[in-house]
C-alpha cells in the first residue's frame, strides 16, 4: 500500500535539544506519523515528536506539532486514487437527502 499526505507543522515547537546531526553533516528531526480512520475538521493524520523509550515509560506526554490528511492512497490490489475526505462525507450527506429524486 502507497499513500501521500499533505500535513502542516508548527516548527516554533520543535525542541531545539531533539534536533540530531546526521553522518552527512545535515540536520534531522524524528517524528511520528499517526494516521487515523476517523477525520476531525477533515484531518486524519497527526504528527508529534518521536519519544524515546524511557519517555514513554514515564508516561510523558506526546508533543503534537501538526496535522494533515491522507490526499491519495493505493491499496493492496494496486487501485489507487485521490482520497477526498470531506468531499465523500458531502456528498453522502447530500445524496441522503435527495434520495426520492427520480434520476
């Protein structure tokens, strides 16, 4: 299965202590990506800082950085397509309430 997400962070909450050189003299940043089944404001992903074991151990609270949602996706048969989350629910929405239309 393939996907593309579009998200968005805020990099002002980035703790500068996380930030890790690479072997290529870069700058990186880990993070986690959630991807969830249900949306909010159209929204199903969540990105937040990747936390080390023993930050999970003390219960320490996941730092969210932003949000964004899945725009494409193909599944394990190989169809793929643009996912319209928001649209969809529209227009099952609307299909519900015209349903006695004749065509």
């Amino acid at each position: 299965m393939g996907a593309i997400i579009n998200a968005s962070i805020n990099v002002a909450k980035l703790p500068k202590e996380k930030f890790v050189k690479g072997k290529d003299g870069a700058v990186y940043y880990n993070f986690t990506i959630s991807i969830n089944d249900d949306t909010r404001y159209g929204n199903n992903v969540a990105l937040m800082d990747s936390r080390t074991k023993e930050e999970r151990d003390a219960k320490k609270p996941a730092l969210y950085f932003g949000n964004g949602k899945v725009v494409w996706i193909k599944d394990a048969q190989g169809n793929s397509g643009q996912i319209m989350l928001a649209e969809k629910e529209v227009t099952e929405t609307v299909a519900e309430e015209t349903s006695d239309l004749p065509f």
